[in-house]
C-alpha cells in the first residue's frame, strides 16, 4: 500500500483527502476497527435517546469512497516501522510506503479497579456502538449512574433523563465539567439539570458496581450505594497509543511530533486524539480529543505524507461550544489563574457568565456562559497570543459591556 491510514475519524478523513488532492493516483488503504466508520463522534450522545439516528451523523459521504480508498475493517495492533510493516488482529500483514497514525483516543479503564465494571448493563461511551448499546438496554430500566461529570458524561446523563431513567451523575471532582468550566459556570449548569430532575454528585469516587445474578443494580460508594438499572463509566479519555507500545516511536503524554506531524520514525505521522503538542493558551504540552484539532493536524499529516510543506496551526487544548439544560457555554484556553500566572476578571447576572483570563496584555482563556455575544472575539485573540497593549483594558470593558445589558 503506497499509503496506509490507521484509524477512522476526523483526523483520518482530513488526512485521507489531502494525501488524494496531492497525490491523485495513489494507491490509499484506511484501516478502521469500527464496522461503521466514519461519523460525527461529538453527537453519539444524542443516539441513547433516539434524538438523532445513527443514519443522521454519519459523514454525507464516507471518505473512503469520496477519496478512491480502499477501507479495510480490522485493528491494528501492531507496527515495525524498520521494516515498513502493519500488523492487524485479524493476523494480516500490511505493508507500507507512508503511515498516518489517526487511532483516536480510548476511554479511560477503570478496570480492574473498579468490581462489577464488566457486569452487564455497565457500558463506556465512546462509539456509535456503544450509544446504541445502551439503548438497546433500556427497555425496563429506571434508573441510571453515569460515573464521571465531563462533557461526555453530562451529555449522556441528559439523554437518559430524557429517555425517562432517573440520572445521578457521579463526578470524582470538586465540581462537574472540570475541564470546561470554572467552579461558578458548574455550579450554574448543575442548579439547571438539578432541576430537570439529575441527581448530581461531587467528590465522590465509585467503590464497585454492585450485582445481582451477573447483572449491575447499583453503585456503591463511600457509606451508600445508588441503585442502578444501568451505568455508564465516563472517566474521560486517553490518547490510544497501546498498540504503539513496541514500535520504537517517541511517546510521552501522547506520540511526540513535529510541526509537520511527522513522528520519530521515518515516513510515519500522526495526528488526532493520540499525539500531544504545545498548547497556545499557556505553551504546556497537552493532549485533546477536540474534534477540531484532529481535522487540522490530520490535514497537515496528510500533507506532510504526500509531498506538502503544510504546518501545524495554533491549537487550544480547551475550545469548546456546547450547549447544557438549554444553557449556552463557551469556554476556551486556561480557566483559572495558574497558581497567579493569571489574572482573572469575572462578572455574573443572573445565570449569564462572563470571565477573561490575562498574562499580562495577553488573552488567555475565557468562559461564556448564557449569552456568548462577543466570544468569537476573544476566542481568537487566544488563539493567536495577541498582545493587546493598551487594548487590554477595553477588551475586557467590552465583554463585560455586553453582560451588563441583561
């Protein structure tokens, strides 16, 4: 295979279509252990419910087919890049000439941790298969724990609640949405799904799932159990780098690459979930699963790979536009003050929300809550570490301007 692809989302499909717009006739196989690849993973969620069909978030047209490539359902799980070589579990070989890694992220385990975590009726949400899992179990169920409080559990607890299920979401933290909001804008979104009806949890950390003839009914936790038709463990994610363990490539936090996603090893690049870079908001190596950054760097691998000079834009760990109980939140960069790095300038009325964070006369990361006027903005002098000088002050005096109005 003159070009080889591993993994089956954004970050694989952007690279698919610049390696076929720099290299027309190129032979290109996409290796995805998904049996439906291909799909706008941030909306899964909404499948548990039936709010969307799975036929609703599938990309228009499959990239293999709207790029001429060859799609190969297996896992990778393994590759020797001395020898140019893919090894797959269904125990076929691949051969190489350029590889782009696009493996995604995997859910956090916390197994073996955590007893009853493989009982049935206890499932992670992280593919379209597993959204549609879930609601294939939800016939006769009443109630339901969602262990972890971050964007992907949130969302899954509101599409239980809206399937019927009493929700109570269990968050290891301090405050839910831990790394999309601050502790105001949390408690501001907790005080709307408490109304709704969530049960919501903090501080807590899960002692074992309880069973009953192999089947989950509940969670225990530190001096009470919450009874439980269904559980989904929503811990967060990690870059999904095991089948990578033996391949000789540099990994810290995530597989290390360069501007041009290019890995330590010749003709291999990277992008997505699984590679780590230099966070623009605060310049610390982070890691993301931002559908938006997995497009850009799969682009630029996909370039790199086929002969491009493409490079790396600036890119933000925190980026995130969403919208809970009906209550906008747009967060991006850092969300606190770093230890006094940072200075923060926060103001509320009523559920409306607004905080900046400066370095100096340097955006750095802001939190919109309710009314988002003006956040585009700010979002991109984030982005783009503008030192804004004198500006800073009416910068700030014109996002809280706005706030007042309400």
């Amino acid at each position: 295979m003159e070009y080889l692809i591993v993994g089956g989302s954004a970050a694989a499909a952007s690279g698919l279509a610049a390696i076929r717009r720099n290299r027309p006739q190129a032979r290109i196989g996409i290796v995805a252990d998904e049996p439906a690849p291909f799909y706008y993973r941030p909306l899964i969620p909404f499948l548990i419910d039936g709010s969307r069909t799975a036929d609703e978030i599938f990309f228009d047209q499959p990239p293999p087919a709207a790029w001429g490539a060859e799609l190969i359902h297996d896992q990778c799980v393994g590759i020797e890049p001395k020898r140019h070589a893919v090894r797959l579990r269904s125990g076929r070989e691949l051969r190489y000439g350029k590889l782009l890694l696009a493996a995604g992220g995997a859910p956090v385990s916390l197994l073996p941790h955590l007893a009853g975590a493989e009982s049935e009726g206890v499932f992670t949400l992280r593919s379209l298969e597993d959204a549609l899992q879930i609601r294939q179990h939800l016939p006769g169920c009443r109630a339901a724990v969602v262990v972890g409080g971050g964007l992907v559990g949130i969302k899954a607890a509101e599409a239980l609640l809206r399937a019927g299920l009493a929700v109570t979401v269990v968050e290891q933290q301090a405050q839910i949405l831990p790394l999309r909001a601050d502790a105001f804008a949390a408690e501001a979104v907790a005080k709307r799904l408490r109304a709704k009806g969530m049960k919501i949890l903090t501080g807590e950390s899960p002692v074992e799932i309880t069973t009953a003839a192999g089947r989950a009914n509940g969670l225990r936790l530190a001096g009470r159990t919450i009874a439980a038709d269904l559980i989904v463990l929503a811990a967060g994610a990690r870059p999904n780098t095991n089948f990578l363990q033996d391949a000789g490539l540099e990994i810290e936090r995530g597989v290390v690459v360069d501007k041009q996603m290019r890995t330590s090893a010749p003709d291999i690049c990277a992008a997505g979930d699984l590679i780590q870079f230099i966070d623009q908001a605060d310049g610390a190596t982070a890691v993301s699963g931002l559908w938006s950054n997995a497009v850009h760097s799969g682009r630029v691998a996909g370039d790199c790979l086929s002969g491009g000079r493409a490079e790396l834009p600036p890119l933000l760990s925190v980026m995130n536009s969403t919208e809970i109980a009906g209550l906008p939140l747009l967060s991006a960069g850092v969300l606190d003050d770093g230890g006094g790095r940072f200075t923060a300038f926060a103001e509320s009325c009523g559920e409306n929300y607004r905080k900046l964070l400066f370095e100096q006369d340097r955006l750095a990361g802001m939190i919109f809550l309710g009314s988002t006027e003006g956040a585009g903005v700010c979002a991109n002098l984030i982005r783009s570490r503008t030192a804004l000088g004198p500006r800073r002050d009416a910068v700030l005096r014109e996002a809280m301007k706005s706030l007042r109005q309400f």
